[in-house]
C-alpha cells in the first residue's frame, strides 16, 4: 500500500468521526429544545392549576424546534410529551386534569376552571 492510499484511508476515517460527531451534538442539541418546550408546557400547566379556579395563563410556542425541526405535543395522565424525528422528552405536570383537543403552536391559553386546565 503506497502513502497516497493511506493518508486518503486516514481521512476517509477522520471524515466519518467528525460526522457522527456532528450528528450526536445535532441530536443533543435537538434534545435539549424539545426538554425546554416540554418544561415551558409543563409549567404553565403547574402554575394555572396551582392558581385555582378562573386562574388564566398565555404562552407562545414556536412553529419549529432546533434549526427548523417539526414537532409534536401530547398530555397523557400527569405526563406531557414532546416528540420530534423519533426522539421523545417527558415531564410530569401536576394533575391528570387537563383538556385540550389540540395543542397548537403559537400563542395557547391555559385556564383553570373548577381544577381542570383548559388549553386552547
């Protein structure tokens, strides 16, 4: 095997490091927005609920995650979830009590009525 063709094996290899690592700091980067937003959710669900009753709350979501990355947001028992290209974040919310038949993005509102967090 001449130098030519070691050096280029050497790179090839370089070359793939540095992709998956470029990879894994996109997907640790993509995780770290999807956590934010499932905390964001999360505590403004807390805090109307902890409010009581007639207790109201805004929040804005952003249309796209990390770098223009779709996203979804589901509440299922005391847990909210967000997912995106098949990764998943979790938070826990206080109550079960939550209704919602949609959880837009942009501008929500939260509103306590009688225990139950109302989004819309």
């Amino acid at each position: 095997m001449n130098i030519v063709s070691m050096m280029l094996i050497i790179l090839l290899g370089l070359l793939a490091i540095s992709a998956m690592q470029s990879r894994a700091t996109h997907d640790t980067g993509l995780k770290i927005t999807m956590k934010h937003q499932c905390n964001e959710l999360a505590t403004a669900i807390n805090t109307v609920y902890n409010g009581g009753s007639g207790f109201t709350a805004h929040i804005s979501l952003p249309q796209t995650i990390a770098g223009g990355h779709d996203y979804g947001m589901t509440i299922n028992q005391k847990t909210v979830a967000v997912t995106a290209e098949n990764n998943v974040a979790f938070c826990r919310i206080l109550t079960s009590n939550v209704s919602y038949t949609t959880i837009n993005k942009g501008l929500i509102n939260l509103t306590n009525a009688n225990g139950t967090v109302y989004i819309s």
